[in-house]
C-alpha cells in the first residue's frame, strides 16, 4: 500500500482495521489524503471498547427509582430575580447556542431545516427568526449577544452561506460562531469493523445531540466566547420558532440558584406523547424517554387530574460555562449510546451492500446524559402555546402549518394585552395571519408600549 502514513497502517493494524485502505491503490491523491483525514481523527481504542459493551443491558430507570420533579413558573419569579436576569444580559454573560444540523428532509426540502420559510405573514426562515431575536437582545441590553450556530457536515457550507448572503442578519460576522456537530464511525455488528460507504471513504454519521457540547468545547467556540465574558449558554434547537431566546427570568433563577444546568418543561398534552419527561432519577434531574417511562407512570395522575409526570423536554437549556467544560472532557465526558441500524455499504471487494435487517451498531451522545451530572438544578416549567410549536413534519402535528398558527396565536395574545382587537374563529384561534418581529417587540410588554390600544386588526399584520 504505496504511501499510507506507517503509524497510521502501524495503528489500524493492532485494532485489527486495516481493511478500511481497501481500493487505496486506486485511489488519487485527493482521495487518499482525505482518507486519512477520516482515520486520524478516530480513537480506535475507544471503538474497540464501545463495541465490546455492545450487549451490556441498557440502563432503563425502574419505577421505584422515578419521582416527579419539581418545577417552578415564570409568574411565581420575583423582580429581584428577574432584575439578576437582566444585569446578566446587560454584562454580556449569555452566549445562544443554536442546534441547527439536521436537514429538511421530512419537510420535503433539500436545504438547512433552519432555512425553512416559517413566518405567517414575513415568509422569514427560522434561522432568521432566531436571528431577530439575538439581534434585539444585543439592542435592548447594549452588548452583543454571541450567537453559536451548530451544523453538521450535511449542512455547514450550506448554511454559512445563508447567513453571508444576509449579511449575518446585522449581528456581524464577528458574533456568529460556526461550528460542526462531531461524527462517529458505523461498525459492522458481527466483526466492529469500520464500515465503508464507498472505497477511500468511511461510513460515518453525527454523533448525537450530546455532540453539540462536545464539539462546543473541542471546536474552541467555548473557549472564544468565555474569553468575552460569557458565563452562560442557551441551549435549544432550530425547529422551534417560539422559544424565548435569552429569557431574564430563566436567567436571573438559574444564576439565583447558582444552577449548573436548568432546563425549561412544558406540560405534556398526554401521557404517551411523544417527548422525553424531566423526571428525579435517584434525586438527580434527569431526562426518560417517552418510550422507557413505565406504562403505569406515564398514565399517574396527581389529586388534580393532571399528569404526575408531565414535565416534557422542549429541549430548552441554560448551561454553566465551567459545567459544559468538566462534562465535555476526560473522564467526566457524556457516554455514547449504541444503536443499532440498518447501514448500506460497500464490501471487501468493494460491492454495495443494502442490508435488509440491522447490521451495524452506530454511537451517538445524549444532551439528557448531561443533566444528571449537575450538582445544582433548575426546573422551570412554561406555557405550551408560548414557547413550543416545533416544525418537524409536512403536515399534521408539528409541522409548518401549526408552527405558522402558533405564531400568529402569540401575536394575537400580545395585541389582545395591548388593548388592540384580534378576530378570532370558533376554535379560539387567531382568524388572520399575525406575525411580531422580534426587531419590533420581544415580549407583550414591549409591544404594548409600541401600540395604541382601541386599534383592531382587520388584515394579515405583520408588525416590524
């Protein structure tokens, strides 16, 4: 095998890997170089003992193990606590942390899930929706808020570019931070041989949401944006169109109660929908899978008739600085997770393989694995129709068209507050397209002193 590096044939050799160079003779120069890219960047030792665990049981919390957690509201925040919120973003400790690999694909488009039209009324993206609100955050408190956008290899170059082409929607391109989710390398089930998805090139796929704070840390983002005073990220995805980007009174109770993780809930609309329950495992905070919650829990209800354990994961978190580096490092790093998949490939002799049944074990991390590992924790639960409205699929639950609702629904309340008159259908949902721009009002208070009460909304309104 002309010029492969000795160390690296010396290294796939004693992990029994050597296979992966099949077709390296035919390979041009590019090709080859790229190849060992892939491979030296893998901890081959970390492989082998991922694979050797492969049939140890999955940890599934027992029933006597579970309690419902307990979870505080905005309303019952004092001012004092808000006003810590406040001084926090007026410090510039807060950087936003948006997840933003996945591609559109159940949506039916081919680009960035974060370039998705969502706006009712605007026809804005969703990542220019977000970018809205970073930017009127920055405004209303005086220092820029640092805006981390986290891709995959699917969807960087992509995405880079959308947000050139706007310029950085006037956040500069000095506060925004792209960095890439981690991969993982897929392994033959039978053998915990590397798979190839072509000769020259590895099967690999991101490694899980948990990768995002790896990869934060790795990627030296973190390091850059401690260094301009952040103490604090927010954490949430690109999908939800709602979330309150920098909300003061998460803040101000997360640095209140010295949390190193907090998170926000929403009340699951019923038992077995489909989102992971903050619930306490051994006293710790921690996330269930909606699919490993016991049946009997997840139909338990409390004297009120509401669910005991209904605090779903919106995936809305405030993380400590100092906590995302102790958990993202060493031996305190978030575990990976096997899976096991259906992964097409090429064989020895370089022919494709479609297999029809799971051949492959593949390792991704978990952003709940994270929760657990924090000393000091906060729960703060928050109305649905406020802060959760995910575009997930074309059409039904959570897709564009409730997304678009919801967005309009808010808008309607913020007016309705504001003393302006909103038409209504029988449902109770807004009858016209209304839509807020975050550059315009971020919450009803800012949009009331911004409008004349006794006003009525007669048409699609787009206020910005």
């Amino acid at each position: 095998m002309h010029d492969v590096p000795a160390d690296l044939l010396a290294r796939l050799r004693r992990h029994r890997q050597e296979h992966v160079l099949f077709g390296w003779d035919g390979l041009d120069s590019e090709q080859r170089a790229a190849l060992v890219n892939q491979l030296v960047v893998i901890d081959l030792a970390e492989i082998d003992r991922l694979y050797a665990s492969r049939n140890e049981p999955v940890a599934v919390p027992s029933a006597d193990r579970l309690a419902p957690v307990p979870a505080e509201t905005a309303a019952a925040i004092d001012a004092e606590t808000v006003r810590r919120g406040h001084e926090a973003l007026a410090r510039g400790e807060l950087a936003v942390l948006l997840v933003a690999g996945g591609q559109g694909t159940r949506l039916g488009f081919d680009k960035p899930k974060g370039m998705f039209p969502i706006g009712p009324v605007s026809n804005k993206t969703l990542f220019e929706i977000h970018a809205d609100k970073v930017f009127a955050l920055g405004r209303r408190y005086g220092k820029p808020v640092p805006f981390l956008v986290m891709t995959s290899p699917a969807t960087h170059a992509d995405t880079e570019g959308y947000f050139a082409e706007q310029d950085y929607f006037g956040l500069g391109p000095d506060n925004v931070f792209f960095f890439q989710q981690g991969t993982m390398p897929a392994v033959d089930i039978e053998t915990g041989r590397l798979l190839l998805e072509a000769p020259g090139v590895l099967f690999t796929s991101p490694n899980g949401h948990g990768g995002t704070l790896t990869a934060l840390t790795e990627s030296g983002v973190l390091d850059r944006v401690v260094g301009r005073g952040v103490r604090h990220i927010f954490y949430f995805q690109v999908d939800n169109p709602l979330v309150k980007i920098g909300d003061p009174a998460f803040l101000g109770r997360h640095i209140a109660v010295r949390a190193e993780a907090s998170s926000k809930v929403i009340e699951k609309a019923y038992p077995k929908e489909r989102m992971g329950v903050l619930a306490l495992m051994d006293g710790r905070c921690g996330i269930v899978e909606y699919s490993d919650l016991p049946d009997d829990l997840a139909h338990a209800t409390d004297s009120n008739g509401r669910l005991l354990f209904r605090a779903g994961s919106p995936a809305i978190h405030l993380f400590g600085v100092d906590f995302l580096r102790r958990i993202t490092q060493g031996a305190t790093r978030l575990p990976f997770h096997i899976a096991k998949k259906k992964v097409p490939h090429v064989d020895a002799a370089g022919r494709p393989v479609n297999p029809t049944t799971e051949n492959a074990l593949k390792f991704e991390m978990f952003v709940f694995d994270a929760l657990p590992m924090a000393q000091r924790w906060l729960v703060m639960e928050s109305p649905r129709e406020e802060e959760f409205s995910p575009v997930k699929n074309a059409d039904g639950v959570d897709s564009p068209a409730t997304a678009r609702r919801a967005i309009s629904n808010l808008a309607g309340r913020w007016l309705e507050q504001a003393g302006v008159t909103v038409r209504r259908d029988q449902a109770g949902n807004v009858e016209l397209p209304l839509e807020v721009s975050p550059r315009f009002a971020l919450d009803a208070a800012e949009l009331a002193a911004r409008v004349w009460p006794g006003q009525s909304i007669d048409g699609p309104t787009y206020l910005s």
